[in-house]
C-alpha cells in the first residue's frame, strides 16, 4: 500500500506535522489527502495510488494496475461510494507503462499511436485518436490533454485522423 500521507493521518482523519508540511508545500492536495483516508478506511487499509487529480466533473486516480480492483471494489461498490462523496465521476488509470495508461485513458476511444515529437518549445506527446472515435470521448479534448501533460511530464496534443 502506498498512499501520499502517513498510515496514522489516514486512520485518524488528523494530518501530523511532516503530513502537514506536504500539504503545505503542495507535495499533496486536499483531495490526495481526502482520498487517502477514504480509501484506508473503505479498504481497511489495502489500497494505495500514485495521485490524484480534479477536472469540472471528474476525478482522475493514479494508482499501480494491482491496485485498481481494489480502487474500483465489488460491482464497483468503491467508485460508487467515492463518486457521491465528491459529487463527480471517478476514473482509475493505471500507472507504470506510459503507453498503456494513455490508451486505457482514452479507451472506448481508439489511440491510433503515440509519438514523441521535439518542437522548438520543448517536447510534445502527440496522441492520435481515430476521427470516427471523436465522440466516443468522454471528457472534453482540453482536459484530455492536460491529463496526458501530467502523465508524461511534458505538453501533450490530441491530434484526431
């Protein structure tokens, strides 16, 4: 298990200090913190993830592929509990190989590649999805792409063919 705070601050609902000072230093957020200690006490401390972002109306987790099950639960009992809570849709992406969280990311939609193109500006993941997949998207091509950007540390386009 791997959660962003300390084992006590998820069991207690308190932050100690070093937690604290994570938070602070924008090491965490107030979701990842939020999320950690849900998620210990909705599965007695098994599950761990990598981070967590918010979007208008989603919420992204990272979590390791041996995690994701867990995340999700029994007939998706987890997701469901976590979606009232923040009130937004939950999505689990697995992290590890890059290629295949942008794929599941994007997944029913279908990646056609992934390359990675050096521009002036720096470097570029450029992600082409199947133009007859446009509407299968279910987030909004700006999100997408921020999503990918934090995937990968670097800008990311969308690019549809």
């Amino acid at each position: 298990m791997s959660l962003l705070i300390c084992e006590i601050c998820a069991k207690s609902g308190v932050l100690c200090s070093a937690c604290e000072k994570k938070l602070q230093e924008n090491k965490v957020s107030k979701l990842e913190v939020e999320l950690s200690q849900i998620l210990y006490k909705i599965t007695n401390g098994e599950v761990g993830f990598d981070r967590a972002l918010s979007l208008d109306d989603t919420v992204i987790i990272f979590a390791k592929k041996d995690d994701i099950g867990k995340i999700i639960g029994r007939k998706g009992a987890h997701i469901k509990d976590l979606s009232k809570k923040f009130k937004k849709q939950i999505r689990v992406i697995g992290t590890g190989n890059l290629r295949d969280a942008i794929v599941d990311f994007i997944a029913p939609a279908r990646v056609k590649e992934i390359n990675r193109v050096y521009k002036p500006e720096g470097e570029v993941y450029r992600v082409k999805v199947d133009v007859q997949d446009k509407d299968k998207l279910r987030m909004k091509t700006g999100e997408i792409q921020k999503i990918i950007s934090l995937l990968t540390n670097s800008n990311a386009e969308l690019i549809f063919e």
